[in-house]
C-alpha cells in the first residue's frame, strides 16, 4: 500500500483493462454519466478559484488587522475573518491554487516521471529493464508515509520540500504501470504490423505505444487527485506544508481548531472546500471508472 493509500484512506484506482482509450468515444458517455458532470462542474469552479482567486480577493490575504479579529461572517466580510483579522474569503482564494494547484502539479510530475521511466524500461528490456526496474521495487518497499516524513526530516518543513517528498514517495507506482502498458501495447497487431513494415521502434513508440500509454496513465492520475489534495492538506495541517503567513486549507484547519467553540466559520470554511475539492475529483474518477468498465466490457 503506497503513502496516499496510507495517508488518505483512498484506494489506489485500478488501471484501465482495455488496450486503447479514444476521449472522442468516451466524451458523449461521460457526458451522460450524472456524477461526472456534477463533478466536472465543481472541478471547473474550484480551478477557475485557483487560477483568479488570488487576483479577485476583496482583501490582502496575509495582512493581519487585529481591530477586526474573529468577526462574524458580515457583508464586509463575506465568510468572516480569522484571529488575526484576515479576511477568511480572500485566505480561501488565495490557498485554493495551493491546495488544487500543488496537487495537479504533484501528478503531472509524477505521471511525467512514471511514463518516462516505465517506457523505457517496457522498450529497453535487457539490463536497462532490469536496473530500473529493481530500483521500482526498492521504492515500493518503502513504507511510502515513512519515506515523505524521512525527506521532510532531512529537508525540513516547507511547501516545495513537501511537493518534493510526495513525488518521490509515489512515483514508482507509475513507473511500473507504464512498463506494464508498454509491454502490452509492444504485442498489439497495429504495432506488430509497423514493425513488419521495417519501421524503427523509435517511431513505434512515438506515433504507436507512447499516446495510448500517456492516456491510460492520465486516467489514473486523474483518479488521484482527491487523494492528493488530502495528502497535501493532511501535511500541512501538521504544520509540514505550506508556512505561515501564507494560506493552505490544510493549514487553515490547523489554525482554526483552537477557535472552533466561539468562531466555527473558521473550521467550517477550508473544510468545506477541502470536502468539495475530494468530492469533485472522486465524483469525476468514479464516472470515468464507470465509463471505462462499460467500455472493455463492450
């Protein structure tokens, strides 16, 4: 079980069994399936919230105004301010693109690493396969949760220090499955007939092997976001993220705790958007799960 199995009690997604996924036949299906649409609508709001927030915040998120500490929700203030003045609404905008952004980012390298390594040991084979391939397994018998607070140790607390302990925590998953779809996508008759044709396996990989596998493997990234959005908030909220004065919703939730009994908006706020942000991402993987399953069995 790998750190975000661990962390966020969210089931690693299960790859897609069938050899090839095309989004022109899928979009009309995916379209059809309610809980996809409900999620892709709020995925939507939550990255335009991420993107413009911070451009559209009607406060300074980190500057503190101790004359207006642990007000209310009000029309000045939309959803109230924190212990120290800050206006909570601009604080939400302002950690949403690192809430939702790091998380993106975390997969995208991820996924980045996983395929380049796992391509190249599916297409290598030989001592190139093997080295690498030991190296994935060393990574997967590391305790994934041990190995980000080990990195965090040595590096100490920081939010790039974070991003770059759960990258390294959980690449060789992906790593080993796209070794598994080169492998598998190198047996298909579209590719044995390019081969036959005499063209060069360079070429079989870029116009052949490569597209699919990067697809399949998008699709299990994106099935993994809602457990990285806990991780990065779950992290932070132990104060191994993002720092002070800047604004995280994991981090958030740490510094509201101590006010819940007299300024609950301050729990109830980056809960709630932490709540939306996995509900999102879940609602949208569980459709492409759903749509997937439908398809290989068609």
């Amino acid at each position: 079980m790998n750190m975000l199995d661990r962390f966020a009690s969210v089931a690693r997604p299960a790859p897609p069994t069938h050899d090839t996924v095309h989004w022109r036949r899928l979009w009309p299906r995916l379209l059809r399936h309610r809980g996809f649409c409900i999620g892709l609508v709020l995925g939507l709001a939550l990255l335009g919230l991420a993107a413009i927030g911070p451009f559209i915040a009607p406060y300074e998120p980190n500057w503190p105004d101790y004359a207006a500490a642990l007000r209310a929700p009000e029309p000045a203030h939309w959803l109230g301010t924190d212990a120290t003045g800050r206006d909570v609404l601009a604080r939400i905008l302002d950690g949403a693109h690192r809430s939702i952004g790091a998380a993106v980012f975390v997969l995208a390298t991820i996924f980045a690493i996983g395929l380049v390594v796992g391509a190249v040991a599916g297409m290598a084979g030989g001592v190139v396969d093997t080295v690498l391939m030991r190296l994935v397994d060393v990574m997967m018998t590391l305790p994934g949760l041990v190995l980000a607070f080990a990195i965090l140790g040595i590096l100490g607390p920081g939010f790039f220090n974070l991003l770059l302990a759960l990258v390294v925590a959980d690449w060789a998953y992906y790593a080993r499955l796209a070794r598994s779809l080169t492998l598998s996508a190198r047996t298909r008759p579209d590719v044995i007939a390019a081969r036959m044709a005499g063209i060069g396996w360079g070429r079989i990989l870029l116009g052949h092997i490569l597209p699919g596998v990067a697809l399949q493997l998008a699709v299990v990234a994106t099935l993994g976001i809602g457990g990285m959005i806990s991780a990065i908030s779950g992290f932070s909220f132990l104060g191994l993220g993002v720092q002070p004065p800047y604004a995280e919703w994991g981090a958030m939730l740490a510094e509201s705790r101590f006010y819940f009994p007299i300024a609950p908006w301050l729990l109830l706020v980056p809960a709630g958007s932490i709540f939306i942000a996995v509900l999102s991402a879940n609602l949208i993987g569980n459709g492409l799960r759903d749509v997937l399953e439908a398809k290989g069995r068609t």
